[in-house]
C-alpha cells in the first residue's frame, strides 16, 4: 500500500514517515508540506531520520494523491477542510489525526466520507482508544453519583486546549450519562462556584516542557477513587496507529469512521 503523509516535517508526520517505511505492508508514496516550508525539496526519509527514500517532501498534493492508494494527514486544522476534498476528488481513503477541528473542517470530512472511508481520530493511539471504552464501562457501572474529571497535559507548543482527547474522554461519559457534553464541560474553576454540580464534567489542561500527552480521567464516588490513566512516552504511538489506521480504512465502504472501529473488527 501507498501511502501520502500530509504533513510529513511536522512533529508527528515524521514519525509516521519512519512508520510507514518500517512497517513492511507499506511504502510511502509521497510526502506533502505547506508552500513555502523550509524543508520542501528535501528526502522525506532523511528527515525522518531513516535515510534516504527517493520521495521528496513537495507541496503538490494532486501528485502525491496520484503516486498514493491512502492519505494521512497530521497538518493542521486550516489544511484539513482542502486535503479531504483533494482526497474524495481523487477516490482515496483518509486518515486524520489533526486535532482543533473547526465546524467547517469537521463539515468536510462528513462530505469526504460520502465518497470515500474516512478514519478521524483526535488521537491515534491504541491506548488511547482502549482508555476511552473503559471510560464507557466505569461510566455506566459506576453511575452519576460518581464525579468525574479530567486532566490533561502537553508540551509548550501545542496550540489547543483542551486537548481533543480529553474532550472526546468527556464526549464518552458525557453520552453514556445522557448529558451534553458542552453544557456538562467545567473548563478550569475559579471563586466561589458553589457546590460542584451531580451532572459537571470537569476538564482542566496544562502545558509545559515535553510532554508528548497524559490524560487521567478521575471519577470521585463516596468513600473511593477510580482512576483510568494513559500517558505517551512518544509520539511513536501515534504513527504506528496511524498506518494501522490506513491499513484498515483500504477498501472500506464510504463513511465516517473512528479509532474504535479499527479496533473492534480487528478483534472481532
């Protein structure tokens, strides 16, 4: 399978080169970066760190779609809305992991997964997606009277807060306790609020130093504690469920998929 990285310099889109290349099923078809990117011209592989490919880091998306079977884009949200209509233009599955979505960018991807298979995720690991149908299950085994909060960190130079994790882990207990998560959401608190509401979902975000991403979810009950926690030790995580992701989504039927899907065939 070949594979288009849509923001293949970034942060993460580099570790999703090197996921790619190693991985055996794959190869990277081509790598794409934003006009006027210091490193356009230069070996996607060798700045990866895994040597040089013969694929070059361009700004020509139709080509890269041309030379490719499915497209991973970790770019960025003002790129997400063209990138997949360039990829349902052109009939290719689409992964995208970019966080901070706006509602024209979700909007699109609704319409991409019209025409083609679209996996979006606002985190691609594979604990991740486990930690979220645990939360489901303690949700529903452990009832309202159980608090919950959550708490998230990252490093200095992520833009978005909350992370989109840590809302979709407040978008899962919000729908198992019949909540809407943007009423039930307590961003941070401050004065003298008064007595914290049965239906409050807590979601506090902090960012410093190098943390690639902790999430803990808190669900306070009389007399005890549950506590589900993950925590990345590298971004590495989020490329190998990425190509995971692309490997699945080849073949699909048009519609907007996510992480659990992934998993759940898999397993079943």
């Amino acid at each position: 399978m070949r594979i288009l990285v849509v923001g293949a310099a970034g942060r993460v889109g580099r570790h999703i080169v090197r996921a790619v290349i190693e991985e055996g099923k794959t190869e990277l078809g081509a790598a794409i970066e934003r006009v006027g990117h210091e490193l356009l011209g230069k070996d996607a592989g060798s700045v990866a760190g895994v040597g040089e490919v013969g694929v070059p880091i361009t700004s020509d998306l139709e080509a890269g779609l041309a030379a490719s079977d499915v497209v991973i884009d970790f770019s960025s949200p003002a790129a997400a809305a063209p990138v997949a209509r360039a990829a349902a233009r052109a009939g290719r599955g689409l992964v995208v992991g970019t966080t901070g979505l706006d509602s024209s960018a979700t909007e699109a991807l609704r319409a991409a997964a019209r025409s083609v298979p679209v996996v979006a995720a606002p985190n691609m690991s594979v604990g991740v997606n486990v930690v979220l149908e645990l939360l489901a299950r303690a949700a529903a085994m452990l009832g309202a009277s159980y608090d919950l909060e959550i708490f998230e960190m990252h490093h200095r130079g992520k833009i978005d807060a909350p992370s989109g994790t840590a809302l979709r882990m407040a978008g899962v207990v919000a729908a198992e306790r019949g909540l809407d998560p943007r009423l039930a959401a307590r961003h941070g608190r401050s004065g003298a609020l008064g007595p914290r509401p049965e239906e409050e979902i807590g979601i506090h975000a902090a960012r410093g130093g190098d943390v690639v991403g902790d999430h803990v979810a808190i669900f306070a009950g009389p007399g005890e504690r549950v506590e589900i926690v993950h925590r990345a030790h590298g971004r590495d995580t989020f490329a190998r469920g990425a190509v995971r992701a692309a490997l699945w989504v080849a073949g699909r039927a048009p519609k907007l998929y996510d992480m659990s899907d992934v998993l759940r065939v898999e397993v079943a």
